[in-house]
C-alpha cells in the first residue's frame, strides 16, 4: 500500500485545504510558503497508474470539497489540493480493466469539508466508477482471491463515515484500522509497528501496518526546503524496509503496509515476495 497515494499531484495555485490549520491558511498568502507546503504534502512520486503497475493494491486516500466553490466536486487533499477523485478512479478503473484477477483497497478514511449530500454525490462516484467490481460487506475472512474472481469482484471500499451503512458495498472504516505512530525516530516507529502487531484482532478486520514517519512542526522548520523526502525519508527507509524483509504473513502477522514514496526502494515486491512464506507454510502442513 502506499500512504497519502494520490499526494504526487498537490496544485499549488489552488487554497490551503480545509484541512490545515487557521494560520497555515494566513501563511500561505504569501506565495513562497505554498511552494514550501508542497515539498511537505507530496509524499508519493508516482501516479496511480504507475503505483498499480508497480504492485500498489492499497490506497490511503483523504478527500474534500472546495470551499466556495459551486456544485458537489470532490478533491483528494493533503495540505493542498490535489486531482479530482472521479479521475482518480477513472485511471484505476481502466487499470482494472485491463487486469481483470486484480483487486484493490480503496481506503477513504479522512474527509473534510463534505456533509452528507457532498458524501451522496461520492458514493454515487464510486458506484458509477466501479459498478459490479464493488465486493459487498462479507465476512473477512470468506474474502479470498478465489472467491472476489468466482464473484467478478475487484474493488473493496473502506468508508470511515456512517452512510456506509445505507450501502452494501461500503466497508466500515472498523474493518480497516491503521494505527498511526506519529514519529520521527524511525526507532520508536519500529517499536510501534511490532506492537501493535502483537495487538492485532485475531479475526474479523483486515489491518494496515503504516511504515511511515509523520515531520513535526519543529521538522519542518528546520528542513523547510528540503522537504519530507530528503528529511525524513530518504535516510530512513532502508532500515525500515529491513523491518518488512523481516516479517511474517498471516494470523497476527502483517496484512498490509503502506509507505511514502514507494519507487524509492523495492518496497512493493519486498512485501508481495512475503506471501511466498505462506505458500511455504501450507507445503509443511501437507
């Protein structure tokens, strides 16, 4: 999975999003510090297309409307605005198309700026977006490959809102927890990562493991120009894509990991390279 996915487009013409605070807002009137949030907010390199061909099957998205504007339009955001989400899932859905045994996780799990009627015009995105591809609400664990492909299903949305209970093919946001570290030490990131698979629910959830460290204020000061990637990022992922080689599949093992800038290293075939232990496992067992 990638973290903040569809982050490697932010417009920085555009606002600051709903979702910064009042005196970024006032800050970012002048025109160098929109190009400072930019360096800060983009955290993927890569397009969805790109990301999905790459081996990305999990995406964290937060989306908004645009305050002021007419009509029910909806953005994904992070810091600032980035492309409308009905071409991000345009480009997913011709992807899936092409490759019809593939299925993705669509997490929208942040939204800003929307009441229910901006929900109603999204959900209807999704639906016209993806149509019969949509896996209905089941049980995790009957939700195998072979069963989505018996079913032609090939998209699962996580929906962290309550109307997701008025639509068969919303997912509870419940079904999909991704606890966050909030870190800068890559130390204390590892740490959390391995405790809160210790605290993983046996059964019922899927469950994301984000491999990610989150700047601070007092980072970003110190780092304005060189922003996430060559701060934070650059220096500390090879130790934690050391932590993933080292992992296991499976019950109370990890489910999914995100990352920024997943291009970086080999992140995605270092993950799917980690199924191969179950494969391993169930040769013992017979």
């Amino acid at each position: 999975g990638s973290h903040d996915s569809f982050s490697y487009w932010v417009d920085e013409h555009s606002p600051v999003g709903p979702d910064q605070a009042t005196a970024i807002k006032r800050l970012a009137r002048i025109s160098l510090v929109k190009k400072i949030m930019k360096k800060w907010s983009v955290t993927q390199n890569l397009t969805f297309k790109e990301q999905l061909e790459g081996g990305i099957r999990y995406f964290d998205l937060r989306v908004s409307s645009k305050p002021g504007e007419i009509g029910q339009e909806i953005y994904f955001i992070h810091g600032l605005f980035g492309i409308k989400v009905w071409d991000g899932l345009m480009e997913i859905n011709t992807f899936l198309e092409q490759h019809p045994k593939e299925v993705i996780f669509l997490d929208f799990n942040h939204f800003y700026a929307m009441d229910d009627s901006h929900h109603f015009f999204l959900i209807n995105r999704i639906r016209s977006a993806f149509g019969s591809k949509l896996c209905s609400v089941e049980c995790v664990e009957y939700v195998t490959l072979q069963y989505m492909w018996d079913n032609k299903y090939q998209v699962l949305i996580f929906y962290h809102y309550p109307l997701y209970k008025e639509y068969p093919f919303l997912w509870p946001g419940n079904k999909m927890p991704a606890p966050w570290a909030n870190t800068t030490n890559v130390h204390k990131l590892l740490q959390f990562l391995e405790t809160t698979l210790e605290e993983r629910s046996r059964y019922g959830t899927f469950h994301v493991s984000q491999a990610i460290l989150t700047p601070r204020v007092r980072t970003i000061a110190r780092n304005l120009v060189r922003g996430l990637k060559n701060t934070l990022v650059h220096r500390n992922l090879p130790m934690i894509l050391n932590w993933v080689k080292a992992q296991k599949p499976g019950v109370m093992g990890v489910n999914i990991i995100t990352s920024d800038f997943v291009e970086l290293v080999d992140f995605a075939a270092t993950v799917i390279a980690l199924n191969n232990l179950l494969l391993e496992d169930n040769e013992s067992e017979t």
